[in-house]
C-alpha cells in the first residue's frame, strides 16, 4: 500500500486480519439466523451406544 501512495498507519495493517475476521463472523452468523437453524439436529437427544 505505501507504494501506492497511500499512508497506512502499520498499527491499521497489524489490526487488519483481526477486524476482518470479527466481520465474516457477523455476517455469516446474520445470514445464517435467517436459514436453517443454527443448533445441531441431535441437540436434546439421549446418546445409546449400540453394543
């Protein structure tokens, strides 16, 4: 980016990845909410072993 001209604090450039990953998290959570339904489908249901 600085050789493009611009002057990007590094702090900005070390925060980056950071804040980007919160986003897709928000985003792919708000999508979701309004899709299936995020619990898993055994969610509540008793495990038997099988012998």
């Amino acid at each position: 980016m600085q050789a493009a001209g611009y002057a990007i604090p590094v702090h900005f450039l070390t925060m980056a990845p950071y804040v980007i990953t919160v986003l897709v998290l928000v985003i792919l959570s708000a999508t979701h909410r309004h899709g299936a339904p995020a619990a898993p489908a055994a969610l509540g249901r008793s495990f038997h072993a099988s012998s």
